[in-house]
C-alpha cells in the first residue's frame, strides 16, 4: 500500500509510509514479510566509469564493472526464521534460516553451515489496497499505479541488536547485477493508469523474474 492511499485512476503525490515487500528461496513460494519490516533501503551498484588522460590532453573512458546491490532491512521477527514448508504468502517469522538453512517444522533449531541458497526479494510501492495484491503479483487493475524492485540474491547478514530494549533485526541481502550467464539479477518496474503492472514469474535456476 502506498501512504497516500489515492483512489484508482488517480496518481498519490509520494510514494510514502507503506510498501509490500516479499521473500523467496529459489524454487520456493513467495512469504510476506511486509508486517515485521520497518525500513528498506536499496543501495544501487554504481554502474562506474574512469577517465584515462591522453597525452594529447584527452580523455579516454574506462568502464567499471557494475558493482552489488545491497538490500538491507530493518525488522522484528519473534523466531529464529521462517519455515521452509510455510504456505504460500504467509507471514514471514525470522530471517536466520536465510543465511543458514531454515528448520521444517517448530521447533526450530538453526546451525550455521555452509549452505547459501539463493533468494528473490520483492518491494512493491502501489496505490492498490487490495488486500490480494501482493508485491509481486499484477496490480488488481491497470487504473492502480505501482513501482517495484526485484533483486536476486544471498542473504549475507543478520544482526540482532537489544540496545534501545526492542529486539531488532538488520538483515542484508547481496544482488549481484547478472548470473553468470550475463542474465539480469535486478529488475526495476513501474505500472501507469495506462498499463497494468505485471506479475513476476515464479523464481528458479532458469527465471529470474
């Protein structure tokens, strides 16, 4: 949902207070995590360049290759992480299992190892309310605006902190820009009054989004 809840066919002023945001293992379902999450910052890898000086006086351009996303979250799960047999968009409840393996059933008893299995994070900004749209599923109808962020990756950290008396969570997530067969990790879309936002395929080895 968008904080400046507009009606269909009209276009908030902001994207603001509320966004929808999903979470998938590869070749898994789609978990909800919008409830325990309260901030969501997404560093963009510098797409860099570097200037060579000639001896003429010019310049020549270098370019750098793309560097990693970084997702990072800040949010308050009350477990160790999220069931691998959860249903499809249900509640996430934990995010150590992401950078581990995530137990089957409760309780759950999580060890680090050296699995790293491979995540899809959705965030949906949209002005659709519908309690069905989810961040990545097509907007309800094309009179609804959204903007989304696809990122394919791991999750590299999770941080617990106690210091302010509130269990918190800063978690982050590392999209690398391509798979090793130069396909896309990171997809950015938007949805107008004139053309529905589409749903994102389901996430496996072969598709991305």
């Amino acid at each position: 949902m968008a904080g400046n809840t507009a009606g269909a066919g009209t276009a908030p002023e902001t994207w603001s207070e509320k966004a929808k945001v999903s979470i998938s293992l590869e070749g898994g379902d789609e978990i909800l995590f919008g409830s325990l999450t309260e901030t969501i910052d997404i560093d963009l890898g510098d797409k860099d360049i570097e200037a060579i000086a000639t001896t003429s006086g010019g310049r020549l351009v270098k370019y750098t290759p793309q560097d990693i996303t970084t997702v990072t979250l800040e949010a308050y799960p009350l477990e160790a992480g999220t069931l691998t047999e959860a249903a499809a968009n249900s509640a996430g409840t934990g995010f150590f299992g992401m950078m581990n393996t995530s137990s089957v059933a409760e309780p759950q008893l999580i060890n680090v190892n050296h699995t790293r299995d491979r995540y899809r994070i959705c965030v949906l900004w949209t002005n659709d309310i519908s309690a069905t749209t989810y961040a990545y599923s097509a907007l309800s109808t094309s009179a609804y605006l959204g903007l989304r962020f696809i990122g394919c990756g791991f999750f590299t950290s999770v941080k617990p902190s106690f210091t302010d008396g509130v269990l918190k969570f800063t978690v982050q997530m590392k999209c690398p820009p391509y798979k090793k067969d130069g396909s896309a990790n990171i997809s950015i879309d938007s949805g107008s009054a004139t053309a529905t936002l589409s749903a994102v395929t389901s996430f496996t080895d072969t598709s991305n989004f």
